[in-house]
C-alpha cells in the first residue's frame, strides 16, 4: 500500500532532523502554495487526521503548526475508503485522495464522528504495515482514546491519577459509588472532548442515572 520507499525517506529524514536537534523550520518555511522548502525541495505534506477540525482548538493548532513547515490537510476519519482490487493489496483513500499524497500522517483524533471505528483503526494499521509515517502510533491513540487503558497505564507507570471504576452491569453501581465516594464523574470509556461527561450525586438521583447510562451503554467509566 503506498511508495513505502518514499514513506522510508521521509521517516529517516524526521528522525535525522530531532536526533540534530535541528528547528522544525529548518526542513520547511511556511506554507505559501509553492509546496517548496527553502533547499529547493519538495516540503512534507502532513495530512492530520481528525473528526473536529473546526470545534477542537488542538487541531487548529496542529494545522497551524504544520503550515509553517510543509503542507497540511484535515483529513476525516469518516472519509477512509480502503479498496482490495485483484493482487493490488489494500489501497486507501480519505475521500478522493490516496494515502501516498501524503508524507506525515497525525493520528489526532483518528476517531471521530461518522463512520465504523473498527475500519478506521484496521486503516491506521495498514498504513503502519504499508509503511506510511504515523504520529503517533495507533496504540497510542488507542490508549488515549479508551480511558480505561489510560488509567491502567498511568497507574502502572506510577502517575498519580484518580481512582476509578467500571462497569458493565447495573448492580455494580452502588458499589462504585461506595468505593468512590460521592459525587463521581461519570464518563463513557470511548471519547473526548468532554462529551457524555457528567457529574453525578448518590443524593441526586446520580445512581439512578448511571444505571441508565449502564443499561443504555453497556459500560460506564466512573471517576472519583
């Protein structure tokens, strides 16, 4: 999948630049249109991978960022379109533009709103396997996305981090709430941007609500 040659050059090239502890202008100037670094050749094209351009400032930045140095494109998770056509092997597209038009993939947000999360994440894979530069890698994102993993990882690593809990039955709720207190954050284990994020009071109605949230869901992640 892709000119895994040119994908090779590219990665040797970011790790040459970081390991001379070069500035990231060094290899681009701010992007004008011409696609061109200040050497003469072709700037990078980072293609930032993420479901809120608009809403998450983060992505803003990132896009910013990349502008100054190369070329940079939001590129939806919801556009992924993979093609397996005769002996070619897996061929990608975001919407109508191949993989191999970029050089730099940014894993920002790679699970957004629209489409299957499965087929998003078999693509990031792929394009790992194919070659393709990814930042960062798709466990990476995995365990940022799935908050039961990041607290698992913090807590091994030794990273202060609130205790929590979940669960996927509605009678293990009351004994939640017992071992975290009240109130607890109630979050769904998949996400960000604070959606679904709720504060939820033992005295309130919160462990009704959370039931609720069980049933409908099929887990919850509670946070002290």
């Amino acid at each position: 999948m892709g000119d895994r040659k040119r994908w090779n050059r590219t990665r040797h090239s970011v790790a040459h630049l970081h390991g001379a502890g070069g500035r990231a202008e060094a290899f681009g100037r701010e992007s004008s249109g011409e696609g061109v670094r200040r050497d003469g050749g072709q700037a990078l094209r980072f293609g930032v991978v993420t479901g809120y351009p608009e809403e998450d400032p983060t992505s803003q930045s990132l896009l910013r960022a990349c502008a100054r140095i190369g070329r940079a494109e939001a590129l939806a998770p919801a556009s992924i379109r993979m093609e397996v056509l005769g002996g070619d092997g897996p061929r990608l597209h975001f919407g109508d533009r191949p993989a191999e038009d970029f050089d730099v993939f940014l894993l920002l947000r790679g699970l957004g709103p629209g489409g299957d999360a499965e087929v998003q994440r078999l693509a990031y894979r792929l394009l790992e396997e194919g070659g393709a530069l990814v930042l960062n890698s798709l466990d990476a994102l995995l365990a940022a996305q799935d908050k039961l993993r990041t607290s698992a990882a913090l807590a091994r690593a030794g990273v202060p981090t609130p205790p929590s809990v979940v669960v996927q039955r509605a009678s293990d709720v009351p004994p939640a709430f017992e071992r975290l207190g009240s109130p607890v954050v109630a979050k769904p284990q998949w996400g960000s941007l604070g959606e679904g994020v709720q504060l939820l009071d033992a005295k309130r109605d919160g462990k009704e609500r959370a039931v609720e949230r069980v049933e409908r869901e099929g887990s919850l992640y509670l946070q002290a």
